[in-house]
C-alpha cells in the first residue's frame, strides 16, 4: 500500500508550480514509487523525465540515482543490454566522482553482476561480486564506511542540497546498526555462489570453504547460510547425499530467523532436492512447497 499511498500524494504535486530541481527530484520520487508498485512504462517515463530535468543541474548524484533506478526498470523488463547500459553508466561516474560513496558502489557492482549472471557471462559476474565484496570488507574492516557517509552527508549541507544530505543521514544511521551492509553482504554471496558453481565447480568448492572460514563470517549468520546452500549443491551435484543434508540444514536453521529472503527459499530448495534423491518424497514435496510459496512471496 506504500507505494499506492506515495504515488497518490506526489501526482497531485506534478501540476504545481515547481523550481527545476523540485521537478528532477518530484519526477524521480514518481519513477520509484511506480516501479515499486509494478507500472513499469510509467516508472521509465517518469524516470525519463527527470534525466532531462536535471540536465545542466549540477546535481551529479542524483543524476547517477535516477540512472540506477532506470537500469533496474529495463532489468524488470527483461531488457538487460540496456539495464547493463545505464549500471555501466553508474559505476564509471563513480569511479570519477572524488566524493565516494561505497554502498551505492557496492550495489552498483552487485546490479551488474546479477545481469552478467542471466546473459550468462560468469567471468564477468564472479568479477562483479567480487569486486563489491572486496569494497565490503575493505569498508567494514576499517569502519570507513560510516565515515563516509558522514562526509558525503556534510558535503551535501553545504553545497544545500538537504534532500540528499537527509538520504545520506538515514543511510549513517541504518548503517551504525549494520544490519544493511550485512544484508548486502550475504546477497552479494548467494548471487557469487550461483554464478560459481554454473561456472567452475572445483573453484566453487575452494572459494565457498575459504569464505566461510573468515573472521568476520560469524557476525553474519545469512551470508554464512547462504555459504552452506550452496556447499550443499556442490555435495548432491558429487552425490555425498549425507554431507549434503548437513550442509542444507545448517543453512535452513541460520537463516530462519531472518524470514523470508531469497537464502531462506534457497536452503528449503536444496534440502527438497537433497531429500528427493535420497528417496523421502513426501518430505522433499514439504521442503519444495514452502520453498517455492517463500519465493513467489518474495
């Protein structure tokens, strides 16, 4: 209803009288909320829109915001070429920008990954995560990532630009809880881990069992669930059926308390098929049921 409930309140905006920036930033808030809600055509006309609203601006940032938002409606429209045009777009103006903003990056990276994944390019896609993985981890381990964005935060109020330094401020402080980095994290691991295993399973294997041995996995039970699904795979694929059901439930218990997320679907999933070829149908057709409601939920 949220979406609905936004959409309502900012079309009765649109025939205001409004300054340019107003009109990016309005045009922006309606592409979002459309694309939340499922109006695809919609979402990129409004998007459309605000790219040439906010030409000769300024306003770098939400230029590259309304350029990711584009690239995930072409993506939901099953026009990939052109999603990896826009993300591509993204990640070179942030590799030139000397204001750096890492989780954007993160996401950006993880955005081109999942398209590499479905043209079925891998090299590309492992290069992708691992490359947001890599900027995780160089982030976390120095807690830079909350100093970041308190000074992409400062820069904003500044240069006045306050709806962006009010992005900036939300994003400081889900951030002090972790419990977004961590979410991303454990994403950016599930999508290595399908890309890995359709790739080189051997590597699979080797990557899979390092990442799960370091320091700071304890801390983040859904990336070490969504670890164990995917050993889990790699143990049916060479028929080790017992280490497999082990791996599978380990994965389904340290993901349960998150509820419903695509790591939880994927652990119920495997454990189906594990079950299936140790003949258990009754509980394989259980375990794929609550596997496939958790993913069409999602």
């Amino acid at each position: 209803n949220a979406p609905q409930l936004a959409i309502a309140h900012l079309e009765k905006l649109v025939s205001r009288v409004l300054k340019r920036p107003q009109q990016t930033y309005l045009r922006y808030l309606l592409g979002w909320s459309y694309f939340k809600s499922g109006r695809l055509q919609e979402s990129e006309l409004a998007l459309s829109e605000a790219v040439e609203l906010a030409k000769n601006q300024g306003d770098s940032y939400l230029n590259l915001q309304i350029y990711d938002l584009l690239g995930q409606v072409s993506a939901a429209m099953y026009n990939p070429l052109e999603a990896l045009q826009f993300h591509r777009y993204c990640l070179n103006q942030l590799e030139s920008m000397q204001l750096v903003d890492p989780f954007f990056k993160c996401q950006i990276y993880n955005r081109l990954g999942q398209l590499h994944s479905h043209l079925n390019d891998f090299p590309t896609t492992i290069e992708m995560f691992q490359q947001a993985l890599s900027l995780i981890r160089e982030y976390m381990a120095s807690d830079q990532l909350k100093t970041s964005y308190w000074t992409i935060f400062q820069y904003h109020i500044h240069a006045k630009e306050y709806h962006l330094a009010r992005l900036c401020a939300y994003k400081c402080l889900h951030l002090y809880n972790n419990e977004t980095i961590n979410s991303l994290r454990s994403q950016l691991y599930h999508y290595l881990g399908c890309a890995l295993m359709k790739s080189d399973q051997e590597k699979a294997h080797d990557y899979l069992v390092q990442a799960l041995e370091q320091e700071n996995m304890t801390d983040d039970q859904l990336a070490q669930a969504s670890i164990l699904a995917h050993l889990a795979q790699w143990f049916l694929e060479h028929k080790a059926l017992k280490e497999a059901e082990e791996h599978a439930l380990k994965a389904q218990t340290l993901a349960q308390p998150f509820g419903a997320t695509v790591i939880a679907a994927q652990s119920l999933l495997m454990l189906g098929y594990i079950v299936y070829a140790q003949h258990r149908h009754e509980t394989g057709d259980d375990y794929l049921k609550a596997g496939l409601a958790m993913l069409k939920h999602l």
